[in-house]
C-alpha cells in the first residue's frame, strides 16, 4: 500500500471523519436511523481511501451512450486503450489507465476496478492520475449503471462528458449532476463534439449550458468544450486536469464534501437545542414522591414513637412504666432499630435484610406507584423540551432504566440510613439514676414501715419510726417523697423526652430525604443529565464535521 503523505487538507478532513464518527456513536438510536447508517458509510469509505497514499488522483470519465466518453479517455491518455461505440466490450467494469511508475493495485483493488494501464510516455504533469473509463450511465445494461453508480461513490473526481444534443438531459441531471454539487469543486463538465456545432453556436452552447449547472447548484463546477476526434481543447482539458493533480487535493475535497453533506442532513435532524439538566425544583417533587412510597413518613414516625417510648422506659417512674416494655417498639417493628454492642463499637443498622417499611402499606402499587410514575415522567419531560423526537424518547427511556430496581434501591437506603437512635440520650442516664434513687428510697421507706407492722403484729418488740421532719416520720418521708419526687421527674423529663423525640424525627426526615435523594439522582437524574450531555455532545461533535 502506497505511503499515506500528511498535509493540511486531509488532517482537516480527518478531524471531519472522527467528529462525523464519534457523532454516529453519540446518536446511535436516537438519530434517523437512515442517516446514521449513510454516516456511517461514508466514515468507512473515507477512512480507506484516506489509508492510500494522497499522491493519487483518481479521476472517473462518465458520460452517455454517444456522448464521445471512451474517445476523450483515448484523447487524454493518448493511447486506444478504451474501445468506443458498439465495438466496446460487455463487461461491466471500468478500466483503469495511470499515469506513474507502479500502478497503485490496492487502490484499484479497493475500487475494485480489474482492467489496469500504465500510460508510458505520457505527460509528467499527470503523474499520480488514474484516470477511469466508467460504462455508460444510460446504458440498457443494469449491470453497467450500477457500476456508474458505485463507482461515482468512491472516486476523488469526475469529469462528465456530454454532447450538444443530450447535455441537458434530465437522466444525467436529475440522477447524478444534481445529487452531487457539493462536490461542485471537483467536477468538469467536458462538451464534446464541439466540432460538429454550427459556426457561432459554440458560445451560446456553453453559455447555456453553464446556466443550467449554476442553477443546480454546480456554479464551482469547470465548463470546457472538446472535440475528441479533432483533438481541439484537448491539451487545455490535459492542463487542467495536470493542475487539479499537482495541487493533490482533490481527494481530500471529495472526501470532505461526502462528510459535509451526510453531516448536514444530519446536523439537521439532531437539531440545535440547549438542554438545562433537571432543575432543583423538579427533582424535589421526584423525591417527595420516591420519598412516600419508600415510607419516609412510616419510619419518621417510627423514630418519633420509639424515642418517646425509649425515653419513658428509660427516664420514667420505674413503678409505671415497665407496663410499657409489653408495647412493640415501632424501629423493630419494621427491622429498623440499630443495636448497641458496646461504648466502643458504632450501631450496626439492619443493613442486610428487607425492611418491614413495604410491609407497613407504602409499596411501589397503586397511588404510590402513581405517583411515582407521573414524577418521574413530568421529569422527563421537562427535561427532554426541544430535543427532537429520537432523543425525547431517549430521555423518557433513561429516566425508566433503572425503574425495576427502584423498590430495593430505595428500601437499602432507608435500611443502611442512620437514623442515630443512640445518639443524644447521654442525659437519660442522669434522670434514670435518679429515678433508682427515689425508688429505692420508697422501698427503704416502705421496707421500714412494714417491718414496724409485722414486728407490732407478731407481738414482737415496738420498733421506733425513728426521728421526723415536721412532725413526720422519715419513713414516710421516704415513701410519700419518693413517690412524689419520681412522678415529677417523670412529667418533666416527658417535656424533654418529647422535644428529643420531635427532634429526631424531623433528623430522621431529613436524613432519609437525602438517602432517597441519592438513589433518585443515581438512578433517574443522572441517566437523565447523562443523556441530555450526550445530545450536546452529539450536537457540537456533528458543528464539527459540517
């Protein structure tokens, strides 16, 4: 394989083909279908013929039956290489002939073009040219406009030859000059015959016919007139041809104006939005609603009565309040509560089984799933504002990727949160020392006064009160203080036990909140930001390769 040589045009249109390629990538199923696969065509056949060597030219001969094509070819190359009329052969295949020392047979092979020439002798100028002989265009033969066809695909530049009689002709208009004036700069349109016009009508000839290419478009495109047989504006068409080679940037314009065209029609379809990524306000109105089928509220409110019930246990009139030990612990109830395994050691959270949250009534059914499913779609949906319909649907698909595993998602996060539980009851301990206190100074008071009963019962010994306070016995005092001092404490330390309870639970809201926040942006927010990244990506790779 021919060396490819770098120079600045064809690094120009490599960084077309790689913007146009990694757009392809970027757009994949979300962009017409049609126009990726066509992209991406042209990504191939340009890359390959960007791999030979940018020394060579290959220039594609078309015309019409009659039109003087294989004549011309045999003008050019100053050979009678190509047969004309109805002695031409029947193969469908072009022919190649170049002008060089080695005929590049991997660019031919890759053009698929097996009849090869080298032209000896010729001019210098040319050197680097293949010059190929296509079938007729209109030719009765399937086979041969094929040929045209795929051929008119890969070749760096086309010289089309027509004749006074047919060179407006519609077949030659509308199926090839026409589609093609993006590649206005490297195509010649040659009048051939040019000796068989009346005398004055060549001008008005060609000045008819430059009208009708610069109306499709084809303004950039060079207009000559030949005569093939006589040889007349055959040395200027070999000049200008030896100039368009020497400049050795005709493949690279070809190649470019593929990328162009395809990344237009695609420019187009892709659009020009400027998507935000989902606002704080609509992402807010998702975690309220992912929030409530998870059952936010169902543990908030669990952590407000555990702790109420916790604290009363713990700070209450010990006489009272082991009633409530026999009262589920809301946290254990739904699997929820955290264990303290010593001083040391931080709570470990039931951070591996199911919550019992589903089992309370808040599961992905019904209103909840309702719910969730018109937040995550309003999310969607706003998101998804100017994108075309490809990447609108897109959007809505990310936003529902990950919708399946939602449920456990969400019930990990309110399993591993901390809810710290244990945390903030330091001053517990202080009211449950006194409280033992007071009990047992009941118990003294009690004992006291019943060993006096059972001693003046039993006909035993008067077993003194002992000194008083105002008149009263001390142990009475003990009871009927005791009994008064631990109730007190237990209504004051209720006010507390409330505020802390309240307090936990709005931390608990919080916590939760965030922990839910985290799955939502994981599995909905991101894969929506992460799409509309890949449409602004896909937006300005694709204003590259244009």
């Amino acid at each position: 394989m021919a060396r490819n040589r770098t120079n600045p045009d064809r690094m120009g249109v490599a960084d077309k083909v790689k913007a146009l390629a990694e757009t392809i990538e970027l757009a994949d199923g979300r962009a017409d279908a049609e126009l990726v696969a066509e992209a991406r065509n042209v990504v191939g056949h340009t890359d390959k013929r960007l791999a030979f060597s940018g020394d060579i030219t290959v220039v594609a001969l078309a015309g019409a039956t009659g039109s003087g094509k294989s004549s011309t070819f045999n003008a050019l190359s100053g050979t009678q290489l190509a047969v004309p009329g109805v002695t031409r052969p029947t193969t469908s295949k072009a022919m190649a002939a170049y002008w060089g020392s080695e005929v590049p047979n991997d660019l031919l092979d890759w053009l698929e073009v097996p009849t090869r020439h080298v032209v000896t002798g010729g001019d210098a100028a040319l050197d680097g040219l293949v010059l190929l002989d296509l079938p007729d265009h209109d030719s009765t033969e399937r086979a041969h406009r094929d040929e045209v066809d795929r051929l008119v695909q890969l070749v760096d530049m086309f010289i089309w030859v027509v004749d006074p009689q047919k060179y407006a002709d519609a077949a030659l208009h509308d199926r090839y000059l026409k589609p093609l004036a993006q590649h206005a700069e490297v195509m010649m349109v040659v009048l051939n015959q040019a000796d068989r016009l009346p005398e004055g009508q060549l001008e008005p000839t060609l000045r008819d016919l430059r009208a009708l290419l610069d109306s499709e478009g084809l303004e950039k495109a060079q207009l000559c007139a030949i005569s093939a047989m006589t040889g007349m504006g055959v040395p200027e068409l070999r000049g200008q041809l030896a100039t368009a080679i020497q400049n050795k940037q005709m493949a690279a314009k070809r190649l470019e104006g593929d990328v162009v065209q395809v990344a237009r029609k695609l420019s187009e379809d892709i659009g020009h939005a400027d998507p935000d990524e989902v606002s704080k306000g609509r992402e807010a109105q998702l975690n309220k609603a992912l929030g409530e089928a998870a059952g936010v509220g169902v543990v908030s409110e669990a952590v407000l009565k555990a702790t109420r019930r916790r604290g009363t246990l713990a700070t209450g009139w010990p006489a009272i309040t082991w009633i409530k030990r026999f009262k589920p612990d809301p946290l254990r109830r739904l699997h929820l509560d955290a264990v303290k395994i010593n001083k040391k050691q931080e709570l470990e959270p039931a951070r591996v089984q199911r919550t019992g949250v589903n089992r309370k009534g808040i599961s992905f059914n019904g209103v909840q799933q309702a719910r969730v499913d018109s937040a995550v779609r309003a999310v969607a949906d706003e998101a998804a504002v100017g994108l075309p319909r490809g990447w609108q649907d897109a959007v809505r698909d990310a936003s529902r990727r990950d919708e399946k595993l939602l449920p456990d998602e969400l019930d990990r996060a309110i399993a591993t949160t901390d809810l710290a539980m244990d945390r903030g009851t330091g001053w517990w301990k202080i009211f449950q020392v006194l409280q033992w206190l007071l009990i047992t100074c009941v118990v003294v008071g009690l004992g006291w006064l019943g060993l006096r009963m059972a001693l003046i019962y039993f006909g035993a010994m008067d077993l003194s009160l002992g000194p008083t306070w105002y008149g009263i016995p001390i142990p009475t005092w003990l009871v009927a203080g005791g009994v008064a001092a631990g109730v007190l404490l237990a209504l004051v330390s209720r006010v507390f036990v409330e505020f802390a309870a309240k307090r936990k639970a709005s931390r608990a809201t919080h916590v939760l909140e965030k922990s839910i926040g985290q799955v939502s942006r994981e599995r909905i927010i991101n894969p929506i930001n992460g799409e509309l990244r890949r449409y602004e990506q896909a937006r300005d790779m694709i204003a590259r390769a244009r």
